[in-house]
C-alpha cells in the first residue's frame, strides 16, 4: 500500500479548501467576540474543571446545576464578589463560559478533520501543509493558556492574572493574523509587488506593531482593572470635569 503524499499546486488551491480556511477565520473572530462577552460578563470562572471530552455536555438536571454551582461556590470569586448568587444568575455566567469552550471544541472539530481529510486527498499544497500545522500548534497552545489563565482565578484571588489574560487575548490575535495570511497565500500564492519603497514597508511594520502593543495594552488594562482608577484619562484631573468622573480612593489594589 502507497502512503506516500501528494500535494496540489500552489497556483490551484481547491475552492473547498479556501472556503474552509475563510470559515476557520470568521470562526476565530467569533470566537475573540464571545471572549469579550465572558469577560465583560464576568462569566470566565464559572466553570471551575477543564474537561476536554465530557465538559461539552451542559448540566442536563436540577442535581447536575446544583453540583456545578456548588463547585462555584467554593471560588474566591463567589466569597469576594457573587456572595449570595441565585442559581439562575448562576446559569446566566454559567451559560457564556461554556459557550465559549464549545466554540473552541467546534473549531478543532471544523479544523482537524477536513485537514486530515485534504491531507489524504492530495489537496493541500507543500507551502500550505507546514502554516497549517504551525496554526494546529498554536491553536493547542491557545488553549493551554487559556486554562492556566482561568486556574489563576480559582485560588487565593476573585479574578484572573491580567499577564495570563494578556498573553490569551495576544494569542488569539497571532492566530488570526496567520491564518489570514495563510489565506491571502492560497488565493494569491505569488502576488504582484507593490510599488512601495523600503522606508514605506518598514513604517507599515512598526504602525503593526505599535497596534498590537496598545491592544495587548488594553487587555493588560482590562486585566488590572486599572479603568477604575483612571476611568476617563487626563480630562478627569480637569476642575470642570471632576464631578462627571469616578476616581478610586488611595489604595494597592492585588490586582495581578
């Protein structure tokens, strides 16, 4: 038997496989989305065990809610902040984490089994295959880091480590930047320079990054709390705008 591989041209990249890389993105960018809804709702500790195979199926009875809010109940995020919660607030945090976790379950299973697929059929190219298995890494990765970010959050402290918090949401954008680059090289594997000089490209390069850098800023804001503290920015300090502004008593917060 023949197991030897065969790949398509770089120039004749099935359409199947560039739609199911497209749908890989705009399942990516979902998927930052429902992060920042877990975030913003407070629902990232909700979930206290990481199972991969057994944890996409949902409490299914009144026992079954009770045990996890049960679990719940003995996080510091509970004693420190939802001290007193209702089961069914407990349902409503509980529901966006675990949409969140299926999300990521559902990619892998969108990912993984089309890619062993168009591996056996021949119809990944030899510039593909290597991007798609750095973005299988990096996707286990993300993963990883998300569960040590939540397991920041279940000890000692109600919230998350915001470096933790950080290097997930930093993660998450790495990945989508490559596969959409991946996705420019299957439908234009050899584009047409652009008629750009080398102080151009390279100011290109820095403004990336310096977008980066103030985003992952932000999670690291976001992370810290640090909004509480200086909710508004400099206008804050003005006379005129002080009554219209929150600003936190002194204090050292723990907030990494």
């Amino acid at each position: 038997m023949n197991w030897k591989l065969h790949f398509a041209d770089d120039f004749r990249i099935p359409r199947t496989v560039r739609v199911w890389l497209i749908a890989g993105l705009v399942m990516i960018f979902m998927q930052i989305i429902i992060g920042g809804i877990t975030r913003l709702t407070g629902s990232g500790l909700s979930i206290t065990r990481w199972e991969i195979v057994t944890g996409s199926i949902p409490p299914l009875n009144e026992a079954q809610w009770q045990s996890e809010f049960e679990l719940y109940q003995q996080t510091p995020q509970y004693h420190k902040i939802n001290k007193g919660m209702s089961l069914g607030e407990f349902k409503f945090i509980y529901f966006w984490e675990y949409f969140h976790r299926l999300w990521a379950r559902t990619m892998g299973l969108v990912f993984i089994f089309p890619f062993i697929w168009f591996l056996w059929r021949g119809m990944l190219s030899r510039r593909l295959l290597p991007r798609l298995l750095v973005v299988v890494l990096l996707a286990g990765l993300e993963g990883f880091f998300g569960w040590i970010m939540v397991a920041s959050g279940l000890i000692n402290r109600p919230w998350v480590n915001a470096y933790n918090l950080t290097l997930h949401f930093c993660m998450a954008m790495i990945i989508f930047g490559y596969l959409l680059w991946t996705i420019f090289i299957a439908y234009q594997p050899a584009p047409t320079p652009l008629p750009v000089n080398g102080t151009m490209r390279r100011f290109t390069w820095i403004m990336i990054a310096v977008a980066f850098l103030q985003i992952a800023f932000g999670a690291m804001m976001s992370g810290s709390k640090a909004g509480l503290f200086y909710p508004a920015g400099p206008i804050c300090r003005a006379p005129s705008c002080r009554p219209f502004c929150w600003i936190a008593p002194p204090g050292k917060p723990k907030t990494f």
